[in-house]
C-alpha cells in the first residue's frame, strides 16, 4: 500500500492534528505544530507567562522533529505526549510555580 503524505502549512493546528489521526504521514521538516503562541493548548496558554510560553512552543517543535523516529522515544510514548514532556521540563528549567502562578526561578 502507499504511504499517504501530507504537506501541511495551515496556521490552524486544530488541522494539523486531525492529519495525523487521519494516518497521515508528514513529510519532516514540513510540519511545526506550533507556529504561534496563539496555537499552544489553552492549558498552556492560560496558565504560563508569555516567555514560558515561548521556551514551551521552541521546546515542543523541537521535540518533535528531534524524536520523529519510534525508537528514539521512551515506553512506547507517541510524538506528540514525548514532545509535550521535553517542552514541560523545558519551561520547568526556567520556571517553577509558586502560590499557584508560574514565575521565573
């Protein structure tokens, strides 16, 4: 069977995960899942300062170009869950939470 490839350049990461759960195969280097802060997941978005969410968004898409490949990842994690840790601990790097906010360590 051929592989299915999708070359995705829409700002709307909503469509962007639909493609891979459609089974889509992205073609590296053609897919960042986050462009924009406003494209983070509201979790995100709504609880970090603007430049953890930065350190997060950089973190992600690194990750996820980074840990592509299967076997690079750990406990049979998706790209997307391995890709969300690395941008946590990254942000945790910097960042720890006190009295409910995010700030600057």
């Amino acid at each position: 069977m051929r592989e299915k490839t999708a070359f995705i350049i829409a700002d709307d990461t909503r469509k962007k995960v639909a493609a891979l759960h459609a089974g889509l195969t992205l073609a590296k280097g053609e897919y960042m899942p986050y462009d924009r802060l406003e494209d983070l997941p509201a979790s995100v978005r709504d609880n970090l300062p603007k430049h953890a969410q930065e350190i997060y968004k950089e973190a992600f898409n690194s990750a996820w170009e980074e840990y592509e490949d299967p076997q690079k990842r750990r406990d049979d994690a998706s790209l997307e869950e391995t890709a969300h840790k690395v941008a946590w601990a990254a942000v945790k790097h910097s960042y720890e939470k006190k009295d409910g906010e995010w700030v600057e360590k």
